[in-house]
C-alpha cells in the first residue's frame, strides 16, 4: 500500500500522477501558471521508466493535435494548459469529441479575457462546460480542490474518458495548480501493451495487424443523415454521462438555510465562510460540484426547495450562476459574487455578500 | 529477332476519360471512345491499334485511376 | 497472336495495387493525386507495410485519401497532419507514419507545424502535393499560387503587391537540420512517375528506419482550377510551375554518405 505523504505542487502532483497511470504521451506548450506539468515530466524522464512519451509541442495547436492522434491511436495521451492556451485548444476539443476519442485535457485557469493576468480565475467554465469549440458536443468536466484532487482527477479522467469515448477535461485555476499541499500518489501502473490496447479499443488506429479491417479516425461525414446520426449518437452518450457520472460534495446541508454553490478555489473559501457564519448563528450549506458538466441540477435543486437563497462566488462575472438558476428554475433568490481580473476573496468578504444580497436583502 | 507484344486492360467503369494515357503512349495504341461513354458518362480509353501495344506499361503509369492493368509476352 | 492469348494472368507486368480499392476516386478526370495515391499503396505493399501503415489525410481534395487506400488513417484539422503524425511515431516507432498534404493544408495554414515537425527531425514521411490552387474549395489563391497566375481570389492573377509571393517551401526544409531526405517530383509523364515512386519508397524506409523526416513534393496539376484540359494542364505545369519550383533532389544525407 502506497501512502507515502508527499508535498507538492497542484500542478507536479497532476504529472506525478499521471505517470503513475501508466501514461504513454504527453504533449504541452509552457504557460503560466500550467508549466510545472511540463517542467516535472521532463525532470521525471518518464522515457527511461515507463516509456511515456514527453514533448514539448510548438503551440498549443500543435498539442492538442498531437493528443488528437494519440488518442485516435488509443493511447492515453494528455496536454495541460491555461486560459489562452485552452482557446487556441478548442479546435482539437471539437475534433476529437467529434472522432469519439478519449483524451484528457487540463486547463489550469487563469484571469482573462485575452492575455489577461497569470493569476487565478474560473472564467472559463461556459467555454469548458458548453463546449468552446464549433458543433455541440461537451467534454467531461472535473472541478479539483486540492492538490489531492489533481492527482486523483487524473485516473478518473482517463478512466471516463475511456469509458465513454469521450474527453476528459480538469478544470483548475492557478490558486489549486500553484498552491503546495500533502497528496498520496497512486501506485504505478504499467501502460498498456499494444495488444491490450487493441483488444480495449478495437477502434484504434495501430495499423492494420492481421490484415483486420481498416480503421480510420475522422470527424467528416458529408452525408447529411449519416452525420444527424452521428450527433444523435453522440447525445446518447452525454445522456448516458449525465445519467451516471454526476459527481458532487456536500457539507453541512441538512439543516442549511442558506446555500452556496461554488467549485474548486472558491469552494474551499467557502467552506471557511460557513463555518464563521455558522459561529454566528446563520446555517450555510455548501454543493461543490465535483463534476460541472455533467451538472449536480438533482441535488442543488432538491436543497434549493428548502434554503432562503442561494449564493454562487465565482472567480468569474456570472458564469456558474446560470447553471445554477436553471438547476432552482428561479424559484428561489440565488445571489451572485465574484472577484475578477486573477483577484480572490477572503471567506469574509464571500459572507458579507451573503448578508448583504440574501439575509438583509 | 524476338518481338515484343502487349496489350492492356481498360476498367471502362473506373475510367474517366482524361486521355493522359492516350498522350503517353509511344505507340498511338490507345484513344478515346468517341462514340460511347460509360455509366458516369466518360468517353473511356480503349486499344485503337492493338497491334501495335509494346506493353510498356506508360498508359498505366499515368493513369490516374489504376484502370489499366498491363500484359507482355516476348514472341520467339 | 491475338490480344486474347496475351492477356493472360502470367503475362501480366502491371497491375493495380491491391491496397488501391474498388471505391471510385473522386477527384477530378486527370488528377495527379489519383497517381500519387496508386504510387503510395503500391510502395506500401511493396515494402510489405501493410499492417505496419498509418497515413494522415489533410483537408483539401485528398481528405478521403482514407476511403481509397486500405490502410488505417488518421483524418487531421486542416494543416495539423504533421503534429498528429509527429504524436503517432513517437508513440508507436515501429509504424510507418505518413502525411498527405496540398499546398494549403502543409504551406499556409499548417506552416508552423510542417515546419517544427521538419525541424525536430520525427521520422515521417511527407507527401506534398503542389498543385498551386486551392482545389477542393473551388479555385482560390493557395500559397504557392505563381504571380500572375489566375485564381478565384486572385482573378486578375497574383500580384505580389496585393498577394505576397508564391512561397516555395521544400527548400526552406531542406535547410534544417531534421530532414533527412527532400525532393521535388511530378507524375506528367512515366519516367517522372517511376522517379517519385523511388523518392516516396525512399521516403517511407526513412520513416521505418527512424532516420528523420522526409519530404517528397510532387508538383502536380489541377486542371479544373486551373480550367484547362488535363494534356494542357501538364503542359502549363512543364512551362510555368517547373521554373519556380524546379524538379530534382533538395536534400539526400545518405546519398552524400555513399
């Protein structure tokens, strides 16, 4: 049993883990505040251990269709990113949701728009959760915490990933990606052989052993019917996502009379704003949705009959808040409070917005 | 002296009609039906003068949709 | 003796590679790329790859390379098969990992990955076709569209002022230190079909021996863009095109080694 407490980077636990998975390639593009994950791979020589393959790309256009290719070859590849790097991503995101491949792709967010600042931010949550690119299609969305989360998100990334044919992303922001904390790392796994890759992926594009049928990875269809069947498929799957992959925690919401509704950095500020609400006497609860696409709506909705109002703090101008409004279908006050531009808030702050917008509203 | 003889293969179907292979012939074996097109509606190519076919293989080497499939025999 | 005691299976001296389908080619009547394709699955089966094989397709007239040439694929964003072919050899090594590109697809939009992929020396083999047009779209300017020459998005020709100047990519290549092998081919005639077959098996035991990237531009027509018949078209090719991009070897490492 691994349980060797190691402190580390968000951002270096995440690599660490990864290769830990039994990773075969990894193709980045430095950018602040994502570049320990290329920075550590390469320390870590992976190459001369497992035989995971480490790259440093020429952009991130470049990365994520290398990931693309890999993972049309069904190899579990990934790249990581920040903001910018995520919007010249979003190409690759279509293509590969479009191919049915399963990758993992992290944004580790930082504020914007444009170049923005290097600091923390969640105002890519719309173009993560409703899909940045052309067409409609939706990666799966992690929210990770804690540097623990980094590195676990990571196994359960590629493990829905393949699961579903789908892409996996990890939404993070610079402050979980930055910050140092105590994580346990997974066991090694070994990678996959290409034999077990072809029986688990009989899609795979390795070639043609044995003379099998050919296999070709695309996302054209010009056959107007064919390609309607092709999104009704892909619908399927995300109904399928939604119906079984709902991830969410929950604190103290049984007796809450006010909510919040928040995810990753902002839910652990949260958590220090309940707990001083409550030594004032005003029951807080909190939902970190753990998974924000697919979206907890069942759970938010259920405790949003019994709550006074909800207060959704977001590193962003209002983006969460829609999801969560459509999860209470405004039948009760939900309140929103952000910080923007790389800034946080301290717990305090996030309460005086509940007092202020909710309580003495 | 052994003289050389060839004929070749046309798939009408798959021809387009482009005449490349007519232009590479040495020999003016091939040409275009003028009469005739296939199910696309291509005039396709056909041996003209089959006489005098070297099988050289050229019309085949510039076709570009691998209709022409080519034949050789030395005659003693 | 009649032309029926000649076809015969042993007498047969050209075939059409097995690896080249049934399915009817879509491109144009007198395409190059319907050569080159037929020249591709036959070094395939040659070199006996086909279990080994992995092509990329672009976007342009030869994105359904995929439905001709039975081999698997891999069907890239446009200007992005070299990125991909790059992740595909580096994590399989033992594959032949090849790209087919046109003009738009490897020397505009996918400039900055053609060239790092060059750069960084992955052992893959890129076939680019140089037709000077833009043909799957419908006639525009392509990068190396030559000045003067008429398109739908130049249509009183290219004009350097307006247009910049046709870009002519492959030497650039040979310049870096990655590429192992660079050459210029066409498929006009039957002598340059057999030189670009030899440059393409070339290329592909580059790839197996993980020796480097290879490059092989063939400069083709398009006679539908370039609205002429398909005689014409290669005539306009020797008369216009071979002057700016002139045939021969760029870059051979090994033939200097010899």
């Amino acid at each position: 049993m691994n349980d060797k407490v190691l402190l580390m980077k968000g951002n270096e636990a995440l690599a660490m883990a990864a290769i830990r998975y039994g990773a075969d390639g990894y193709f980045g593009y430095p950018i602040t505040p994502q570049s320990e994950v290329l920075e550590k791979l390469e320390e870590e020589m992976p190459w001369e251990t497992t035989g995971m393959v480490v790259l440093q790309a020429e952009s991130e256009v470049a990365a994520i269709n290398m990931v693309y290719a890999g993972a049309s070859c069904g190899k579990a590849v990934f790249t990581s990113t920040s903001s910018p790097g995520f919007s010249l991503m979003q190409e690759g995101m279509s293509y590969m949701c479009a191919s049915e491949v399963p990758a993992l792709v992290i944004n580790v967010m930082r504020g914007g728009p444009g170049l923005g600042t290097i600091h923390p931010s969640q105002a890519d949550y719309f173009q993560a959760c409703k899909g940045g690119g052309h067409g409609d299609y939706h990666p799966i969305v992690l929210a990770p915490a804690s540097v623990q989360e980094m590195a676990d998100f990571v196994a359960l990334g590629w493990d829905l990933a393949f699961k579903y044919r789908a892409v996996s992303l990890i939404l993070a922001d610079g402050l979980v990606g930055q910050m140092m904390e105590k994580v346990i790392l997974p066991e090694q796994r070994p990678r996959r052989t290409e034999e077990e890759i072809r029986k688990q992926c009989p899609w795979a594009v390795m070639g043609r052993k044995d003379m099998r049928p050919k296999n070709i990875i695309t996302s054209l269809e010009l056959d107007d019917d064919k390609m309607e069947a092709n999104n009704h498929r892909f619908q399927a799957t995300y109904r399928e996502i939604e119906k079984n992959e709902v991830r969410f925690e929950l604190v103290d919401t049984d007796d809450c009379d006010y909510l919040i509704v928040a995810f990753g950095s902002m839910a652990r500020i949260a958590m220090k704003t309940m707990e001083m609400a409550r030594e004032e006497g005003i029951k807080v609860g909190l939902v970190r949705p753990i998974t924000l696409w697919p979206f907890p709506v069942q759970p938010i909705a259920e405790i949003g009959k019994r709550v006074k109002g909800i207060l959704v703090p977001e590193l962003a101008a209002g983006q969460l808040i829609e999801d969560v409004k459509l999860a209470v279908e405004c039948k009760v006050p939900v309140a929103h409070f952000d910080r923007l531009g790389g800034n946080v808030p301290s717990p305090d702050e996030i309460l005086n917005a509940l007092k202020k917008e909710l309580i003495n509203a | 002296m052994a003289k050389i003889r060839g004929a070749v293969t046309v798939n009408t179907e798959r021809c387009k009609g482009c005449n490349l292979c007519v232009v590479a012939c040495p020999c003016d074996v091939l040409a275009l039906m003028q009469k005739e097109v296939n199910d696309r509606g291509y005039h396709f190519a056909y041996m003209a003068n089959p006489d005098k076919c070297i099988g050289c293989q050229s019309c085949a080497l510039v076709c570009p949709d691998a209709c022409i499939e080519v034949y050789r025999v030395v005659e003693k | 003796m009649e032309n029926n005691d000649i076809i015969k299976l042993e007498n047969r001296v050209y075939k059409r590679p097995a690896l080249l389908n049934e399915a009817h080619m879509h491109y144009c009547p007198g395409c190059s790329h319907g050569v080159v394709h037929k020249l591709v699955a036959e070094v395939i089966e040659e070199l006996g790859l086909q279990e080994r094989a992995i092509g990329v397709s672009p976007v342009g007239c030869a994105v359904f390379a995929y439905n001709y040439i039975d081999i698997d694929w891999l069907e890239a964003a446009h200007g992005r098969a070299t990125a991909m072919a790059t992740a595909t050899k580096r994590l399989m090594p033992d594959k032949l990992v090849f790209t087919y590109q046109g003009d738009g697809d490897f020397a505009a939009i996918g400039t900055c990955e053609s060239i790092h992929s060059c750069n960084r020396g992955e052992s893959i083999a890129i076939i680019f076709i140089n037709n000077a047009i833009y043909g799957m779209t419908g006639g525009q300017m392509a990068p190396t569209t030559l000045l003067g020459q008429k398109t739908a998005t130049c249509p009183y020709g290219r004009c350097a002022d307006l247009n910049g100047y046709p870009l002519s990519i492959t030497p650039l290549l040979a310049q870096l230190d990655g590429t192992r092998y660079v050459t210029r081919q066409s498929v006009h005639t039957p002598a340059n079909v057999r030189k670009t077959k030899a440059a393409i098996k070339k290329a592909f035991l580059n790839s197996m021996e993980g020796k480097g990237t290879s490059v092989v531009e063939v400069v083709s027509t398009c006679n539908t863009g370039w609205k002429l018949t398909p005689e014409k078209a290669n005539k306009w090719m020797e008369e216009n095109m071979f002057a700016k991009y002139p045939l021969g070897d760029l870059k051979d490492v090994d033939a200097k080694n010899e």
